[in-house]
C-alpha cells in the first residue's frame, strides 16, 4: 500500500486550505524511525502519540499522555495514520475543522523496534503491530526506554502504553499538559495559541 493510499483517512478529515498540517509530500524518511508526542488541546485535551512505520506515522491518541512510571498504563486509542511531516507540526487547527485547536511538539526524536518472535528472532515493527503488540526503545529528548504497545479487549480500538520496568530508578509520571513546553520552540499551548492569533 503507498503512502497516498495509507493516508487517505488523514486527507479525507482536512481541508488544506483552512488548515496548516502538513499534506504529506516532501518527507525523507531517514535512517532509523522516528517517534513524536504531541499535546493537542482540541475538543479534549490529549496527547498524541506517533511512531513511523514505512512511510507513515503511526498515531495513537492518549488521554492521560505517555508515563515514564512503570506502574501507569496508560489507555491508547489508534487514530488515523499521519504523513512523517507531521513530527514538526506546531500550531492551531482552525475551529471547524477535523481536531480544531493548539498543537505542540512535547517531545521526538529515534526509536529502536524490539519485537521478537518466540524464539528470539527479530520481528518486523509493522507486523508486530498489526499482531497486537510491539516494544520499542525511545531515545528522545523528554522519554527514554523500553515501552510496549498492547492490544487488549480483542479490539483494534483498545491498547495500552507501558513503559518497561529498567533497572532501580523509577520514572515520574506525564507532566500538566497546560505547563508542558514544547521540545521545538520551549512554548506552552497557550503561547502558541496567542502567537497564532496574532499572525
């Protein structure tokens, strides 16, 4: 399946000519997988979470936002797929239009696929997902280490975020989202919200 098609329900939800998100067409998709945390205040304030798979970003939106806390498990609810461009979106969503609001970058940066077969042996991240289930390292600015992604209920809808228990230190928990700084511009949701108005 090629981007375009992968990205169908994405462009189907926007009108670009209202709307600054990116359609999807100049992005590389580099070496190692990317991964982005963005806080979204739109109808409900949430974080989105998204990790490149092949040439698209796959998204999860998180209410309560990715925890470095191994004992958080944090409900994840897959949204449509997204083009890599949309790692550097930072902004407003026109009202009226699909997740009108403020958008920041809370945090980005690589990710290491670990899925594993039962005898150990590597596991494409794609089809790890498409399974139910897949681990992955983050090197970010904000998160670090092991996380998994889990379906449960036997739904597509339903999947958890957990981070992987690693060594002594425990990890601390999602930051007020309305406090949060954006790891692009060191803006809050507010501050883009205002600087938006006034351009």
């Amino acid at each position: 399946m090629g981007e375009r098609d992968r990205l169908r329900d994405y462009h189907g939800k926007r009108d670009f000519g209202r709307t600054a998100e990116p359609r999807g067409r100049q992005a590389s998709s580099g070496e190692e997988p990317r991964f982005v945390v963005q806080i979204h205040d739109a109808r409900t304030l949430h974080f989105d979470f998204r990790l490149q798979v092949d040439d698209v970003l796959k998204s999860w939106s998180v209410p309560k936002g990715p925890s470095a806390d191994p004992k958080d498990k944090r409900l994840a609810v897959p949204t449509e797929d997204h083009p890599l461009e949309y790692e550097e979106f930072e902004g407003v969503i026109p009202r009226g239009e699909y997740g009108g609001g403020t958008v920041i970058v809370w945090d980005h940066g690589t990710y290491e696929p670990l899925s594993h077969d039962r005898k150990g042996r590597p596991v494409d991240f794609g089809e790890s997902l498409e399974h139910g289930h897949a681990m992955f390292r983050l090197h970010g600015a904000k998160l670090h280490g092991t996380y998994a992604l889990t379906r449960f209920r036997g739904d597509d809808e339903s999947w958890l975020l957990v981070k992987k228990a690693e060594g002594r230190a425990q990890g601390h928990g999602t930051p007020d989202p309305r406090r949060a700084r954006s790891v692009r511009s060191g803006r809050t949701l507010a501050q883009v919200g205002a600087e938006d108005r006034e351009d």
